[in-house]
C-alpha cells in the first residue's frame, strides 16, 4: 500500500513537470540581495485574518508574492518552496495560476493550490528536479540552502516585532532597484491587505502615493512637455537608426538589437500586409506569449497602419473569444499564424513599409480584466 500511495505521489508531480523545460538555474551569473526590514504592527489586519498560524500566514504571502512576481515581470509564477518548519522538509512546486480575479479570489485559489501541495509532499522525484523547473523561490521562517532563481523572496522573523524581507535575484534579471521597489510594495499590500482583498489584482496599485508624486511632479520638474513629432511608428524607426547595434529585448537567453527587432517587424508587416491585406481601420488581435514575438507582433500591426487589441494567451478561452469578437478583429495573430509567416519570413523586404497611417488613426485597443462582468474595451 505505501508503495503505491508513494507512486501516486511521485505521479502528480510527473504530470505537472511534463510540458515544462527545466534550465540550469545553479549557474545564474550574477546573484545579488535587497533587504528591508517591517514593523509587524504596521500589517496588523494580516496578523488579524492569520491568526499567528504559520501555514495561514505562508498561504498569504505566497499570494501576494505569486500575483507581484505576475504583476512586475509578467510571467506565470512557478514558484519552488519548502514545507514548513512543523511539516515535511522537502522541496515542493507551487503552480499558481493567474486569473482575473480579485485578490480574495486570489488568496482562496492559492489556499486551495497550498492544501494540494502538502497533500503530495512525501515525494521521491530527483534532488535538483524541482529547483531547475521553478522560475521563482519562497522561504518563509527559513533561508535558502543554497538553491538560486531569477528571482526569490525570503520572508523571515528578525525580532518578535520585526520581519525582514530580502530578494535575491540574478542582475541580468532585474536591477537592485527593482528588487527593492518590489520589497516595498509587498510590504504595501500587507499593510492594506484588508482594502485590498475585494479588488481585481490588475488594478491594485503597484505604487504607493509617494512613487505617484515624485513620477508626476518631482522627476518631470523642469522638464518641458513631450513635443508631438510624427507618428508612433516614425518615433520607433528614428529610434533604430539612432542605435541599431545597441540591445533593444532580451527574453531568457535571447536578445535582439534595435536593428534586428524593426527588421523582424517589418518582414511580419509587409507579410500581413500581402498575406492578409492588414491596413488602416483593421483590428489585429495579438495572441502570443509574453517573450520577443509579442513585441515584434505588436510592432509590425502598426506598421501595416492596423490597430492591435492584446490578448492574454492565460485567459480562458471564453474571454479570449469575447475579446476577439467584441473588438470586431478581422486577424488574429497568434502562435499558429505566426509559424505560418516563419516559414517564408526571409522572402519578405525588410525595409520599413512605409507611413500608411495618420495621427488620427486607432492604435490599439485595451481590455479591462473583466471582473466584474464582461471585460471593456
């Protein structure tokens, strides 16, 4: 019988791992730290709704954690952690999906995800497994043995009125003022965590009113306003020219210059252009993953003269099919469009196209999260 309850085990986390490429994160080349330190009466409604038990208190901060690591560098957060302190000891997995939903709605999801996990912690997968699947670290009332990610959070109790909160995070990355910014603003959305639970989690606020002042009058102080000189496109194109070798996107270990991203563009542009006669007062719903190729789609729709309306591929595909017929898109260019273009992509020019739009024209078109009802646009 424990033979087959550890086979049942080990099956879970088989089938979670199954469509996902595991990297080498242990050679991060360069791992740096931000540290802040928090009063624990200054997040006196989280110590409220937890109660003081560490697992409530765990299933929290992995909420708020898992919806910022979304929020701040747009990935799906899959997060490597250990159990508790009184729990099992092994390395554990936390797939956290991202949903339209509010924050409370949030923290019920992760609570169930949380009571899944531990169900399955008597695991035997391979030492280093987990670790080279996870995007993201959480250590609560523990450090780090050792295991290093793009980004991680060590969340632990300094004093019995104290939290120190630290980010580690490899430079090529995030920069240490991100890092701290993002230690911050976890610390914000404990402290007002009791506001905060009944709003959508793509529209809590990622700045706190100190950040909107000095972005609003303190930084642009002096500065004259932006004088408007051409198109969207023009102001691109001027740019490329001004830095064609210079690094313009870096996605994972990939990079494209200024040169390379305009001239990927244009070859989609002109081919959407032949293929798909995209042009002024079209509506081209972009549907890809957040990496290069979104970009370089999102370029190229406004280079034909077309309007683009965002898509998020993590949606469900009941609202990714509102979206599209509610914006009347006549195109939608997703993954599989995308391939179709790869296969000719060098027989198309890759100069610029040429203005075809006026100033006037749509450029794109915005989705509320549709939390409420049915998204906006």
């Amino acid at each position: 019988m424990e033979t087959i309850k550890r086979k049942l085990i080990d099956n879970y986390w088989q089938e979670k791992l199954k469509n996902r490429t595991g990297s080498n994160r242990l050679q991060l080349a360069s791992v740096a730290s931000s540290r802040i330190t928090v009063s624990t009466s200054s997040i006196f409604y989280f110590r409220k709704l937890t109660s003081g038990k560490p697992l409530a208190e765990f299933t929290v901060l992995m909420t708020v954690y898992a919806v910022l690591l979304r929020r701040y560098f747009g990935e799906q957060p899959f997060i490597f952690s250990k159990g508790l302190p009184q729990h099992e000891q092994a390395p554990l997995l936390y797939d956290i999906a991202w949903k339209p939903q509010t924050l409370q709605q949030q923290l019920q999801t992760t609570k169930a995800l949380v009571q899944e996990v531990f169900r399955y912690a008597a695991h035997t997968i391979a030492p280093g497994t987990f670790e080279s699947h996870a995007n993201a670290g959480f250590f609560f009332c523990r450090e780090s043995e050792g295991e290093v990610f793009p980004f991680s959070l060590t969340v632990l109790q300094e004093t019995p009125e104290s939290w120190g909160l630290k980010a580690s995070f490899d430079e090529h990355f995030c920069t240490p003022a991100i890092a701290t910014h993002f230690l911050y603003c976890f610390h914000y959305w404990l402290q007002h965590l009791e506001s905060y639970l009944p709003l959508p989690v793509t529209e809590i606020p990622v700045i706190n009113e100190q950040d909107r002042e000095l972005l609003l009058h303190t930084y642009t102080a002096g500065h004259n306003a932006w004088q408007h000189n051409g198109l969207l496109m023009s102001q691109l194109e001027a740019a490329v020219l001004a830095h064609q070798d210079r690094v313009a996107v870096i996605c994972d270990s990939r990079q494209l210059t200024y040169a390379q991203l305009n001239e990927n563009a244009n070859r989609l542009a002109w081919w959407l252009m032949q293929q798909h006669h995209a042009g002024p007062g079209d509506i081209v719903a972009v549907k890809l993953p957040r990496n290069e190729n979104l970009l370089t789609a999102i370029m190229a729709v406004l280079k034909t003269g077309a309007a683009y309306v965002p898509v998020d591929v993590n949606y469900p595909e009941e609202r990714q099919a509102y979206i599209q017929q509610d914006s009347r898109a006549r195109l939608v260019l997703d993954t599989a469009v995308l391939q179709l273009f790869m296969q000719s992509q060098y027989e198309m020019p890759a100069d610029n196209p040429g203005t075809v739009s006026q100033p006037g024209d749509l450029a794109y078109i915005i989705y509320t999260s549709g939390s409420t009802g049915q998204p906006k646009g």
